[in-house]
C-alpha cells in the first residue's frame, strides 16, 4: 500500500447531508452552564412531580461531587459551563406529521424519516435538541398496548410505573456522565411492550441536534414484559460546527421472563460531539437482550453497552462496529454480567481505523459467584488501513466461578496484499477490492441490521473508502 | 495506560529516612561508586514523592497490599544472612535445590540482604565471562554498570521501584562477553530467612554481541509466622545477536510478599526466552516488560502461576515493540485451587513503524475450586498497520469429558485430575533448561494438587 495517495476525509459528505443546521427557532433556552437552578428550571418547565425535580437536584450533587474518569479518551477538554443544557425547541409535542414546524420538518424530511416510518416502521419519534418534538405509534399495537412515548409523556401519563423501574438499572451514582444525565435528562423514548405482544417491525427514535453548544441528555426506558418482544432502533445527526456538543444518554432496559429485546444504534454525530453514553440492560430468566452498536460518528465516543444476566438462561449478546476516521477516537465496547447459572453471552466487535482514527474494544466478561455453567464468547477483530491509525483492544475477564466457560480471541490486521492481488487479478480495481474486504469485514453485524440501515452502513462504508488504497 | 505513570501518594513509606540514611552508609563501606550512591539518593527522593502506590491505581486495584503496608515499619532491610564459609551452611532446602551440580555452574546465593556465596566456575572464567555479586560488580565492574543499572527500572515507575533503588540490596551480576557461548549454567538463589526480612536485590545480566548464555533464578525460602518482603528488580541486556534463556521459579514460602519488576531490552537479531514460575508466596506481584529495541528481535515469554489456600499473583506484562520485524510470543497459564487468585494483565503495544510485527499472547486459565478467582485482562494497543497481533485468553474449569475418559480407564478421579493438570502446565515445564528443576516442578503441583 503506498500513502502517496492523497487522503480524503473519512467523513466526507457528512456536511452536505447531515452537517447543515437550521436557524435557531427555540421557544426557550436555559442560559449557559450548570447549577442548582438551571436543573430546578429544567423540572419546573416540565411541570414535574416533586420526586423527579429532587431526584435531578440529588444527581447533580454527585455529578459535582464525581471526578472524570481517570482513565480512557481525553475528555479534559470538555467545558460543562459552557454548554446549553436545556433547549426546548417547540411548545408542545406534534400528534401529526403536518403539525411539526416547518424547519424541523424540514430537517427531519432530508434525514428521511417519514419516508421511513411509511415504509419500515411500527412507530417513529424524533428529537430535536431537547424535546421529542413529534411522535407516533401504529394504531394497532396502541390497541394492544404497546406505549411509545417521549419519555417525558411517560413520566406525564403512567408515573407509577415510570417511578417502579426509572433509576433501577442505572442509578445516578453509577458514573459521572449518569449523574449529569439523571440531573437534566429530557426527552428519549419510554416504551412498554406488555405481556405476549411481539412487536414485529421495529420502533425507530431519531435524535438530531441542532443548536450550538448545545447538551442532548435524552433519557431511555424500556420495558418488556414478559414473553413480549420488541426491537428499537435509533439514529443520530448532528450540525457540524467547530464548537463541540456534548451527547450523554441514559438508556434502561428491563427484558422480563422470556422475552427478548433487540437495541440497535446507527452513531453518526458530527465530528465536534463528545458521546458519552450509558447503556444497560437487565435480563431475566431465559431472557434475550441483544444490543447492535454502530459507532460512525462523534468526535469521542465512550459506550459500553452492558447486559446483566439475573436469572438462569438469560442471554446477552453485543455486536459492536466501530469505524474512527480523522481526530475521531471510538472508545466503544460492551460488558456481559453474569449473575445467575446457565447465562450464555456473545459479543463480536468489528472496528476499523483510517486518516489517523483511534478505534478500540474497551469490555468486560464478569461471572459472579454462583453463576454456575455460564459460557461467554468474545471476538474482537481489527482492521488498521494506514500507518498513521491506531487501534486498542482492551477486554477484562473477572471470573469467580469454576464451572464457566470463558473465551476471547482478538485479532488486528491489515488488509491482506494477497487478497487485493487475488480481486484484482479478477479485474477489480484497488478501491473497490479494499470496499469489498472492508464490507466482508463488517458483513457479520451489518447483516444484522434492518435492510435500509444495512444498505446505508455499506454506502457509508464505501464511500469513506474511496481513494483509500493506493 | 497501563504503562509507567507516577502514581499519586496515599501515604508515605513509614522510616523512610533512616533506611535511606542506612543504606548510603553500607553503600560508602561496600565502597560503592560515587554514581550509585547518588542513584539510591535520588530514588529516595523520588519515594518520599511517591509513598505506596494509590489503591485506585489501575496496576494496583485488583491486588491488596495493605497488610503489608501496616507491616513496614517493622521490617528490617539490612539484615544480613548468616556467616557462610561454605555451602554446608546454606539451608537444606537450598542445597537440595542445588543439588549435585554445585561445582559445575557459575552461583550467585543471596541470603536476606546480601550475597553469601558467589563463585565462577574455571570454565566460565577462561571465557571471560562474570558471575558475580553486583555489590562486587559495582566496585569491580562500574564502567559494564553505569549506563545499565537503573536504565529499565526508573525509580520514577512507582513508589516501591523508588525505594527498591534507593535500599537495593545485592543482587547478582552476569557478564557473557561478545561472541562466548557461555559453557555451563548460571544459577542464582534468593533466600530469605524468617520474618521481618525486607530484601531488595537487584540483578542485572548483559550479553555482548552474538553472545549465549542460560541462566536459572531461583526464589525460595521456609513458611513462618509473619511478613518478610522481596522487593526485586531484573535487568536485561541482550546485545544484537544474542541468545538468553532465562528461568524465574518462585517459591517462596507463605509469609512473603512480592513485588518485582522485570524488564528486557533485546537488541536487533537477538532471541529471549523467558521462562517464569509462581508457586510461592502470599501475595505475588509482578511487571514484566519485553522492549524489543532493534529489527528482529525476538521474545518468547512462557509462564505458569498454580496458587492455592489465600495466595494472590498478580502478573502484568508489556510486549513493547518498537522496532520492525520484531517477534514477541507470550504464553501464560494459570491453574488455581482453594480461595486462590490471580491477575493477568497483559498488553502489546505496538510502535508507529514498526511493520511487519508478529505479536501473540495467550492466557489460559484452569479453576479447580469454586471459590477461585481468575480475572484476564489482555490488551492490545497497535499504533502500526502491516502487523499480525492476536491475543486469546481463556477460563475454564477441569473438562469433565477428560475425567471421564481418563476415569472409564480405570484411574480414580484424583489421579485422573492431577494429570489433566500436568498435561496443561506441560508446554511451559518442558522449556525449563534443567532437567532437575522440571521434576522438582512437577513434584510441587502434584504436592500442590494434593
């Protein structure tokens, strides 16, 4: 491979499609910073029980009170004073598509997401800086009682329930970007699939962030009762500006008895988004939980989605794809909790690094004592494209029990000179032999994704590998 | 991220003064020369600076030190080891270890605080090459010391690398010159008498150009009551072309903490192959790092740990490849029974332009009891694309299939588990250069197994 070849940005395109942003339209902004007064002023806007506003202003003590993070990717230049972290971009909800104003509209129209929700979906909702500004779930599975809600409205409409699992997977003191989320959340999905109910098709959350300096704290919880299932999908865009934005999501997940859920994110931030973002998900028995993580965007991501096996037979598995082009550093990952006998878990990482990216596996393979007869299977495979990227594999394994089975293998490579040769003695060009390897690469989790994301993932994969090969 | 960082101070090594003022006294009556005793005075400082390593650390979070901590101000760094005339006053277990090859190997023994027996053999001696005390080495020897001493190991690594440099306490010297095949083994000997002991040896080895050489590091002692501690340090020096096998065996008994730091430096074209052994020992930690310097260089590292009852190994090792065409080949097994535990937290990193790296490591682990513990951190940080880098690690219990088969044959169960076992530590005792020592091993993890 020579590196003559003049390099084109990983993320080109991105402006043009996603990186536009609209003028600000906002009906209320908090002013910049962060204190005791901005979190209650959050809560007062919402119109929230008084739990809720304590239960904000107890997480931002311990938001205060939490250091960062003495290890992973360098996040000292984050300036918690200086963002938004409340913008409210309409006044209230659209039940309707028509009722969206006009630029959101707009923006959410060239992301493609009423032609989608038409077409592939059972429910689609979508977030604009702060607030979910539109949402809607097929009439169908409203009738058998499926709830796809802001999480706000969840809050509103079906507090006792909201208040019985909200916090329980991921209590604000379990790291300093949680407690800062639990502090200003707002906006997410709130979704309670009942007993039984299969919701076939997925149920779609679309994030956009549009105001500068901006802070996305959208907070998600899930609900799947059992033997129901249900996949959710959710996608993220973001201006680019040269001032960063700070995303740092909360997503729950409770998988009851015999149920499975199916979690997939397509990350495609703009190049100036910290994305720090906690996932988790409990599992009980003969439970399946299974997280699909697309890293593509941000500036720096950090996400390990977890699985916590309670229950005998639970299952967890992670698939996690991350691609980390120029000043882009992918921290991604997952973590596999076992705490009940005859949980089995997978993850497969597949991460690619190119113009100087940093991508990397951060995870955890955890049995805890008593979790007899688990089994746990971890693959990591890395692809390096230049000489100037790099990429970090870093997996823990703590086992307290003996009767488990536990693996991990990890590979890190290039592409193969011989296989090059081989596609272009089959008269494929360079380039295209490189996309090729790389979509071959991928195939085992992109295949996983539903079609239209699936076809996205391979045009992004392609087109960030033009002239990549020389 | 797991590579040297200052750590920050929880606490301050209790009598730190006076230890330091004791040993730059023995260093002026050993006659020291003036560059070492400014080397233990520096590290002073920087262990004043550093105190114990923070509990938070990410080296030290998963191994707990604190009962030793409380312990310190008790220890004793200078005790000496009694007057040895000759081998006959060393302690039985010693000399069995040693056992008929006494006349025909270079020997270093170090009893507590200090080299007792040093000798070269006749043979090793007409070859130039030197085996001997690095107290002696330092007065003797400076100018092969100077540049090396303290180069791998920084007292600024942590607080107790500090105030191992500063205390440094014998410790051995082996010299093989450019282009000699060094004719027989080297052995050299820890020993630590009783409790109280606080023993910080150093031991540097050099080999010239094209040179070759075996040498076999042994650490034992009896069980007593208390804490004894040793605070060691190794050295390696592998000039271009240069062959070393290494053996360090590990057998302390169940009063003694340890802490050491291993590093390599291996020159272009040269070969290590590092066999390492932790059986002993209450709490057992090390750092071993392979800093493969020039093109080609090659490091096969293979260890195995078999703890039982409390015991804690600890093991962190770093394949740094900062050259081309390097070759680094890591197998660490573990096997641990009772309420053991173990650590391994290994890393390869591999340098922007060092192409053409081939780079494995391997940990396995085989828990006998429910109550063991094993945790596996391998890690790779690769910073270079045409390279070949895979790590794989494993925990698993005893196959039951295996006991099966073995049992359907008429073996009871017992016998049939100690097997299994041995066929697993099997790939790492067959590359121990001394025939004596792997029936010796062989004989621990079946006294180990019970």
């Amino acid at each position: 491979m020579s590196t003559a070849e003049p390099k084109l940005d990983l993320r080109e395109g991105y402006t043009e499609k996603y990186g536009f942003h609209d003028e600000d339209g906002f009906v209320f902004k908090s002013r910049r910073g962060l204190d005791r007064e901005i979190v209650a002023q959050i809560s007062d806007m919402k119109g929230e029980p008084a739990w809720m506003r304590d239960y904000r202003l107890k997480a931002l003590e311990i938001f205060e009170k939490k250091p960062m993070p003495s290890w992973g990717p360098d996040l000292s230049a984050i300036d918690f004073q200086n963002i938004f972290y409340y913008v409210k971009p309409t006044s209230e909800e659209a039940k309707s598509w028509e009722d969206v104003p006009a630029d959101m509209k707009r923006t959410f129209d060239k992301l493609g997401i009423p032609e989608a929700e038409q077409k592939f979906l059972s429910g689609v909702g979508a977030q604009y800086d702060s607030e979910v500004v539109y949402h809607k779930i097929q009439e169908k599975l409203e009738k058998q009682g499926v709830l796809f809600l802001s999480c706000d409205q969840g809050l509103k409409e079906h507090e006792a329930l909201f208040k019985q699992y909200f916090g329980t997977v991921i209590p604000s003191t379990d790291n300093k970007f949680a407690a800062l989320n639990s502090s200003v959340w707002s906006g997410g999905s709130f979704i309670y699939v009942p007993k039984g109910v299969h919701v076939d098709v997925p149920l779609q959350a679309y994030f956009r962030i549009n105001t500068r300096d901006m802070g996305q704290f959208e907070r998600t919880l899930i609900i799947v009762d059992e033997g129901a299932f249900v996949h959710y999908v959710e996608g993220c865009t973001a201006p680019t500006y040269s001032s960063d934005s700070l995303h740092s999501a909360v997503v729950e997940i409770i998988v009851k008895p015999g149920a499975r859920c199916r979690y997939t994110t397509i990350q495609n931030w703009s190049n100036n988004v910290y994305n720090l973002v906690t996932k988790r998900a409990v599992a009980y028995r003969d439970a399946t939980m299974e997280w699909v993580d697309g890293n593509l965007g941000s500036k720096i991501t950090q996400k390990y989605p977890s699985v916590y096996m309670m229950e005998p037979g639970a299952h967890g598995e992670i698939l996690s794809i991350a691609f980390a082009g120029k000043g882009q550093h992918q921290d991604a990952g997952g973590k596999v909790i076992h705490c009940a006998p005859n949980t089995s878990s997978k993850i497969i990482s597949k991460s690619i690094s190119k113009d100087g990216g940093r991508a990397g596996y951060r995870g955890l393979v955890k049995v805890q004592k008593g979790a007899v007869d688990s089994r746990s299977t971890v693959n990591c495979d890395a692809l390096i494209l230049d000489e100037i990227s790099r990429s970090d594999t870093y997996p823990y394994m703590e086992i307290e029990e003996d009767r488990v089975s536990i693996g991990h293998e990890a590979t890190v490579s290039k592409i193969g000179d011989e296989q090059i040769f081989y596609l272009q003695s089959r008269g494929i060009n360079k380039e295209e032999a490189a996309a090729m390897i790389v979509s071959g690469f991928i195939e085992p989790i992109v295949k996983e994704l539903p079609m239209e994301y699936a076809v996205e993932m391979n045009r992004l994969i392609q087109l960030q590998m033009e002239g990549s090969v020389g | 991220m797991t590579t040297a960082t200052a750590v920050p101070t929880i606490s301050t090594f209790p009598g730190l003064d006076a230890w330091a003022t004791g040993a730059l006294e023995r260093a002026g009556k050993a006659n020291e020369p003036a560059w070492a005793v400014e080397q233990r005075r520096a590290a002073a400082g920087t262990a004043r600076a550093l105190g114990f390593p923070a509990r938070d650390h990410e080296l030290w979070r998963r191994i707990d030190f604190r009962t030793l901590e409380q312990a310190f101000g008790a220890l004793d760094p200078f005790r000496e080891g009694p007057v040895t005339r000759n081998l006959d006053d060393l302690p039985g277990a010693l000399l069995e270890r040693l056992g008929s090859e006494t006349g025909r190997v270079g020997l270093v023994i170090q009893r507590n605080a200090g080299a007792v027996v040093e000798q070269t053999a006749p043979e090793l001696a007409k070859q130039g090459v030197i085996v001997c005390s690095l107290d002696h080495a330092l007065a003797r020897h400076g100018d092969k010391l100077r540049e090396r001493l303290g180069s791998l190991i920084t007292p600024d690594y942590d607080g107790y690398a500090a105030l191992g440099a500063a205390l440094r306490s014998g410790g051995a010297f082996v010299y093989v010159p450019d282009g000699v095949e060094a004719a027989l083994p080297i052995r050299l000997f820890d020993w630590i008498d009783g409790a109280g002991v606080l023993a910080a040896p150093r031991t540097v080895i050099v080999l010239g150009k094209g040179a070759r050489a075996t040498v076999v590091h042994e650490q034992l002692s009896d069980t007593t009551e208390g804490i004894a501690f040793h605070l060691g340090g190794t050295e390696l020096f592998l000039g271009e072309d240069s062959k070393l096998v290494y053996g360090t065996l590990q057998e302390w008994g169940r009063h003694v903490y340890h802490y050491s730091n291993q590093r390599a430096q291996v020159a272009r074209g040269a070969e290590l192959q590092w066999i390492q052994t932790i059986l002993g020992g209450r709490m057992v930690k090390t750092n071993s790092y392979y800093n493969l310097v020039g093109p080609g260089a090659q490091a096969f590292v293979h260890g195995f740990m078999f703890g039982d009852q409390r015991q804690q190994f600890h093991l962190h090792t770093l394949q740094r490849h900062l050259a081309d065409h390097c070759t680094s080949d890591l197998l660490i097994k573990g096997c641990l029974k009772d309420r053991a535990r173990s650590i391994y937290q290994g890393l390869i990193q591999v340098a922007e332009g060092a192409q053409r790296t081939d780079a494995y490591q391997a940990n396995r682990n085989l828990l006998l009891s429910d109550t063991a513990r094993a945790d596996s951190i391998p890690g790779l940080e690769i910073l270079a694309n045409d390279v070949r880098c895979t790590h794989g690690a494993t925990i698993g219990t005893v196959d039951p299939e295996q006991v099966y088969y073995l049992m359907a044959r008429g073996l009871p169960r017992a016998e049939a588990q100690r097997l299994i076992v041995e066929g697993f530590f099997a790939p790492v005792i067959d590359r121990i250069p001394l025939e004596g020592i792997r029936d010796h091993l062989r004989q621990v993890i079946q006294w180990k197994l019970g």
